[in-house]
C-alpha cells in the first residue's frame, strides 16, 4: 500500500491537484479512511437514487405514463448515467461486505480485501457494460432470484448467527444484517435489469414480472431493506457530526419519516401491481 | 554532514487577543533532529513566545502529540530525515490537536481531552477478590497475550485526531480501547457498567471501521482490531 501511495503520488503530480489531495489524505489516515468516506459519499447517493426510483416506478399504475418517462431515459446520456450508477453500487456493496468481514467474521487481512473490492468492482462494471452494450440476454426472472434470494438468505443467516453474541443494539446489528443480504442482492438486481434493458423499460414486461409472487417478496423485500440500511446510514452520519441534541432527534425523525413515507410508495406500488 | 533547510509554518494562537494566524519560520537543522528540538531551537533562536508542550519526549506521554502536515503524531518521534522522506518536502504546517481547546499556540487543554477518557473510567473498578492473604492475582500469559499491546496506549489522542467519525459525539478510540482492556482483564469484575458504556451512542457506534486510528498511533497499537471485537461481542 505504500509503494501505490508514492505510485499515485508522483501519478497526481504529473496530472491533477485531486489526487494528489487523495494520495496525501492516504499517507496521513491510510486507504480504509478514504474507503469509509467513498462508502459514505456512494450511500447517500444511492439512497437518493431509491427515492427517485420509487418515484418512477410508482408511475406503473399508468403504463403510458412509465412507457413515456422510459423513453427519456433511453437517450444516450441517461443510459451512460444509469452505467455510472453501476460505479456507486459495487462499490457500496463489496466495501460494505469488506466492513462486515472485519467487524463481524474479524477477518484481519483488511488490506487485501480491499484490494479485491477494486479488482471485483472493476470486473462487475465491465461485465455489466457487455451486457448492456449486447443487451440481448434474457433469463428467466423467477430462476434468478431463486438463485440469488438463496445465496443473500445464506450470507444473512452466517451474519445473524455470528451477531447473536454481540451485546450492540438491535438497529446497529439490524444495519449489518441488512447490509449482508444487500450485498449480493443490489448488485444482482442492477444487473438483471440491464441483462435486456429495453424489456427492463417496457412497463407491460415489468408488471407481468411484478405479478409474480415471489418476485413481489423479493421486491418488498429489497425496498425494507434497502431503505432501512440507508436511513440508518444516513442517521449514523448524523450523529457523528452534529453537535445540537435537538437536531440530531430532527434529522432522525426526518429520516424515519422519508423512510417510512418511500417504503409505503413503495411497498403499496408492488402489491397494487 | 547533512542539513535540511526547513520551512515550519506554525498554527498560532494568542488567548489574550483571541487571535489565531500562521507563523513562518525558516531554519537549518541536521537530519536526526526531532520536531521538538526544531521547536527548542526556535524558541532558542528566533522566537521565545512560540508555546508547544512536552514532557518526556521519549514517546511515553503524549504531551507533544500535534498535527504535523495534517497527520496526527509525537513530535518527539519524527526526525526531519523521516519527515522529508515519508512527506516529500521540507517544508511542514505544524497544527495543535483539534481534540480540545488551544490553550495558547500548540498546547491544548489536556483536562479537557481527558474528560472523555474519564467518562470510561480507565482503571479497575471492582477488582476481584485476592485469592488469598498476602497473594496476588495471577494474569493468565495466553489471556494477557490477548490484549498485551492494548496496554501500550499512552493517551496521546492522536487516534481521536484522525477519527473519521469526529471527536464530538464520539469518547473516541483510545477512551474505547481503555474500556476494552478492562474488560479483557481478568481481574476486572464490573463488565456491565463497562459494556453499557461500549454500547452507548458515544461509544463502538460512531466507529465505522475506517482504521485511521491503527493508521496513525504512534505506539503501533491496532485500536481498529480491539474495537472491532467489541462490536463483535467478544467480551
């Protein structure tokens, strides 16, 4: 890690101010700091990313108003945004999943993973840029997410049996566990949309999928989770830096009713499709 | 022999004035000199009213700890040669600790600081009954293995520095390895009172694992690694 540290810094002396703020701020707090503020900076993202998702998904209940917004966000620079949000995504995961090894299964050999954070996260984004760039793939939506919904149930129930013993809060661990099943789940779930994503834009191809209902369990499940791993993030944040009791209790009523309020959107949306 | 021509640009503060600024101060030193003898000498040479703390400078009391180009450490630990070598430059910004208030240029109000580590009470607070008269308590070598280098911590708060959680609602890392000690101690019996610290909002749930603690304390010590089995209920 030091060697890539003085690698990146004469790198950002040839080329950008930036990085070599970054190459600096990992010589002086080390690469699981910057990490942990990647982690943060892509947490909110996406949950501000799942507020406008449930936005438009709620427009399902009228296909030609979906079908019409859909049609907006196939022009070019939308599809490349929607590839970008890949970056986020991976990267919220796998580090996610790096957190919980050190702190839940004590993996120590931290350094490594996070080198396989980068290494994977490379590899997920290329290969989901195939896919999109094919976009021809199909699968079978009830086979995936057996498949995937099996290996997140087995991932959550390793953390909840290896959490059993720790004497922390119910919210905190409840963070972790849903962390765990998110792990794989998010990913996959950016990945089976964009197997074929025009048939992921065509609201008649989603509410015959939404009409499922294991694939309706598996979305209620995904939207719970989701949203509570998210507000808590967004909650812990808070209480790290804001000084004022009162506006700490603000920000988690605040955050408690947003997450309340986009899980009924969310949750009425898939039981009414 | 080899000399460094140094730039040290020193945060200032005048309680008198309430007035802070930076100082720029340019000197000669040769390479095994430390960052308190760069400070002695200022002092000697150039600026009597230049107010920084020390006391053992042996790197056992952590009254020099200060921020030196924004990373957290033992002033009496750093030779020039190490800080030209590990920062790439000869010039450096001297900072004090943000962990409490500047009582006057580099020195912080100490009692202050150590007011959260009070808060976990830092030493035995219900020991064990002696196993006899006369007879000491024996610690176990595996079990005191576990938690030897814990013990090295020398309060210096320079883990509380580089905390990515800040060090406003947090006791921070060493105030949390303080606890943990005590609660790898056999001879300690009070763990209740102990795990309700760990586990209250100042405690292990403001830590989020970014290892800026391990990253910079200057004794070595993995505050990360003792933290993290708290949150994993090892006690």
């Amino acid at each position: 890690m030091a060697d890539s540290v003085s690698v990146l810094r004469r790198w950002s002396l040839k080329f950008h101010p930036l990085l070599d703020a970054v190459a600096h701020l990992a010589k002086i707090r080390g690469w699981p700091y910057l990490a942990a503020w990647a982690h943060r900076i892509t947490g909110a993202m996406l949950l501000l990313y799942v507020f406008l998702h449930i936005y438009t998904l709620s427009s399902l209940s009228d296909p030609a108003r979906f079908d019409a917004k859909m049609k907006i966000l196939g022009f070019a620079f939308f599809v490349l945004l929607e590839f970008l949000l890949a970056l986020p995504v991976i990267y919220h995961a796998l580090n996610g999943g790096r957190i919980i090894l050190y702190e839940v299964f004590e993996n120590r050999r931290d350094q490594l993973v996070l080198k396989w954070v980068i290494g994977l996260g490379g590899l997920y984004t290329a290969m989901l840029a195939v896919f999109m760039l094919a976009g021809n793939q199909s699968v079978s939506a009830p086979f995936f997410w057996i498949y995937t919904a099996a290996a997140a149930g087995c991932l959550t129930y390793v953390t909840v049996t290896r959490l059993r013993r720790s004497g922390a809060s119910l919210f905190w661990k409840l963070q972790r566990i849903s962390g765990a099943f998110l792990f794989l789940m998010v990913p996959a779930h950016m990945l089976f949309m964009h197997l074929n994503p025009a048939m992921g834009h065509d609201a008649q191809v989603i509410i015959a999928r939404m009409g499922n209902l294991f694939i309706k369990l598996i979305d209620m499940l995904l939207v719970t989770a989701v949203l509570y791993h998210g507000s808590y993030g967004l909650y812990s944040i808070g209480q790290d830096y804001i000084r004022s009791a009162g506006a700490r209790a603000g920000l988690l009523v605040g955050v408690t009713v947003a997450a309340l309020g986009f899980a009924w959107a969310g949750l009425k949306l898939i039981v009414q499709v | 022999m080899t000399t460094y021509d140094l730039t040290l640009k020193v945060h200032r503060y005048d309680p008198d004035r309430d007035k802070s600024w930076v100082q720029t101060y340019q000197l000669t030193a040769g390479r095994i000199l430390r960052f308190v003898d760069l400070l002695r000498k200022i002092n000697d040479e150039q600026d009597p009213t230049l107010a920084w703390g020390s006391s053992c400078e042996h790197g056992q009391c952590g009254t020099c700890s200060m921020k030196i180009n924004g990373k957290p450490l033992l002033a009496c630990e750093l030779l020039v040669e190490n800080a030209v070598a590990q920062f790439g430059t000869t010039t450096f910004t001297l900072e004090p600790l943000g962990v409490a208030p500047v009582v006057r240029d580099l020195v912080i109000d100490t009692e202050k600081a150590y007011f959260r580590l009070d808060k976990v009470k830092p030493y035995i607070i219900r020991p064990k009954a002696q196993p006899g008269e006369g007879k000491e308590h024996l610690v176990d070598p595996k079990s005191l293995e576990r938690y030897v280098t814990a013990t090295r911590c020398i309060n210096c708060f320079c883990c509380t520095e580089a905390c990515i959680a800040s060090h406003h609602n947090f006791l921070g890392p060493n105030a949390m390895l303080a606890t943990i000690v005590r609660l790898m101690d056999d001879r300690e019996e009070e763990k209740e009172e102990r795990l309700k610290c760990l586990y209250s909002n100042e405690g292990v749930y403001r830590c989020h694992s970014s290892r800026a603690c391990s990253h910079v304390c200057p004794k070595g010590i993995d505050v990360a690694h003792y933290i993290a089995l708290a949150k994993a209920g090892a006690f």
